[in-house]
C-alpha cells in the first residue's frame, strides 16, 4: 500500500492518513486540560511524527485558535517537514473577501507559516458571501502562494459541484471536501458526495473515522463506561446503541486478530481502501497516535472490505 496520496488533482503529496487536531486546546467538547492536557498532545504530535504521519488538520476555531498555536510550536521543535490543513469559518460578521485574507494571515500567524498545504471553507455558508465570492479570494491567496490547495468541508455534492466550477474559471482545483465519514456513517455514499468527488477528482478527508470512539471496541454494552464531554448525551453510547454495532465490533476484532491489528487500525484501513479517501483520526495522547499510525502499511484483501462494506449497509 502507497503511504502518500496527492490531495485532488495534481496537488500537494500527503500521507495516506491525517490525525485531526480539534481536541487540541478544546476545553468545550473535549475536556482539554481535564484528562489530558499540553504534554500528552505535545507527545501525540511527536509519536505520529515518528510514525511516519505528518499531516495535521486544525481550525482556527479548535480551542479559539489554541490548537493552531500549540502545532505552530510543536513544527518549530524538529526537524521533519510536516503539512498542515486548516479551516476557515464563514461567519455572520464576515462578508468580504478582505475577511477571508485576515482570517488567513491570523492563522498563519498561530501556525507560525509563511505558506499552509490546504485551507479549508468550515461549513457551507453563503448567506451573507456568496461562493463566488468566497471562492474567488481563495483563489486570490493561492496565486498569491499563501495556501498550496483549497477544500470545503461538509459541503453537498452540489455545492461541491459549484466551488469546484468557480474555482476551475481561475485554473484551480477544488482538491478537498472535508466529511463526516466511517463504518457506522456511510451517508456520504447515499447523498452522491462520495461518487461526485471521484468524478472530479477530489479527495475526501473523513472527520469522525472511528465514530467518536464507538470503532475502537472501547465501548461495548457489557462494559459500562460512558465517554465524556458531549458525547455523554449521544445515543449511540447508550446500550441499545452499542448492541446494534456489536456485530461490526465483531467482525474487526476478526480481522484484527487476522493482520495483528486493533479493530480501530482495521476500521481506518477500510477507509483507505475507498481509493480517495484519507481518514484524519484525532489523538490526544502518544497510544493513540500511534495506534492511529498503525493502520497504514498493510491492505485488507478485497474480500474483506466487501465484508465490512455489507455489514454495515444499515449506516448508509
């Protein structure tokens, strides 16, 4: 198996698998400086360096900017080159293109950067800037050399269909779409987005790929403990939720024991097989980077991503 993957059409080159970085900083959703705090994603960061892994996605909205501040002083302290993805929001208050320039350059300014692999539209927002718009002054930053690739995130097929035409006027290629996307949430199939990007050659980034940690077999319903922050509240945690995925659970832990493998490493890997796909697992610590790291440089067979694919249709 290829360990670098080009995002969308002839851009930058990136490993195959990404660590998400929004519980870096995030005292919100994940409980930063709870459980876990800067020494453990410090050590996060450097284990899945070593690994191999160097392709890192922030927002600026991660902890209020916290989570691109940290990975601009984790990059000063080695040597390895590493590519960083962040995101832009498009808030009610900005509706110019000057905004999306500022935003950028604050940005930069955190990551300590000159330049950033790929910059990213959050969510798809045009009620107060159109996509036009939008598009066109990320476009501007990518003459201007600031960013190597543009991408959305969370964006329809049709919408991506739209930021990818624009984009295309200028000579650029819409290289991402950012998307919920696992084993137990495959909607992205049903919707058109996974076919679409392959029509046009962009490449899916899947947020969420172990679902929150319902993949990781950390969970079950014999078991007991609940996860913490917000998704205390998700019914999936709940026991009827964990016995509807208990046969997925199963079949990972088959496969796992079959390639030496964790059923989170085995879920990651079907990901990969979907060709376009590069799944950005988030780490908090230096066991989970590195379990992350550990889904790369083997293959299921076809068979067995077929298998998967099967069980868990009722996700589509």
């Amino acid at each position: 198996m290829e360990t670098t993957i080009t995002l969308g059409k002839n851009g930058p080159i990136v490993t195959r698998l990404g660590i998400g970085t929004w519980a870096w900083g995030d005292k919100l959703f994940w409980n930063y400086g709870g459980d876990y705090g800067l020494s453990q994603v410090k050590e996060a960061f450097e284990a899945a360096v070593k690994a191999g892994v160097t392709f890192f996605d922030t927002a600026e909205v991660y902890g209020m900017g916290e989570s691109e501040t940290l990975l601009g002083k984790f990059m000063k302290q080695i040597d390895t080159p590493v590519d960083i993805a962040t995101k832009y929001g498009p808030l009610p208050w900005r509706f110019s293109a000057s905004s999306v320039a500022d935003a950028l350059t604050a940005s930069l300014k955190r990551l300590q950067l000159p330049q950033i692999t790929l910059y990213q539209v959050h969510w798809p927002f045009t009620f107060f800037m159109t996509q036009e718009t939008l598009m066109n002054a990320l476009a501007d930053e990518v003459q201007q050399g600031r960013i190597k690739s543009v991408g959305v995130s969370n964006y329809s097929a049709i919408e991506m269909r739209q930021a990818h035409e624009i984009l295309a006027k200028r000579g650029v290629p819409l290289a991402v779409n950012q998307v919920n996307y696992s084993l137990l949430y495959r909607k992205i199939e049903t919707q058109g987005i996974l076919a679409t990007a392959k029509e046009l050659d962009i490449t899916i980034l899947a947020y969420s790929p172990l679902a929150q940690g319902l993949l990781t077999g950390k969970y079950t319903p014999e078991k007991a403990n609940k996860p913490d922050g917000a998704r205390k509240f998700d019914d999936r945690f709940n026991e009827t939720g964990l016995r509807k995925i208990a046969p997925v659970l199963d079949l990972l832990k088959q496969l796992g024991e079959k390639y030496k493998k964790t059923q989170a490493q085995v879920a990651l890997n079907w990901l990969i097989a979907q060709e376009n796909v590069i799944p950005i697992p988030g780490a908090k610590n230096l066991n989970q980077a590195t379990q992350n790291a550990g889904a790369l440089g083997w293959s299921l067979n076809p068979e067995e991503v077929a298998q998967l694919e099967l069980l868990t249709r009722s996700w589509l």
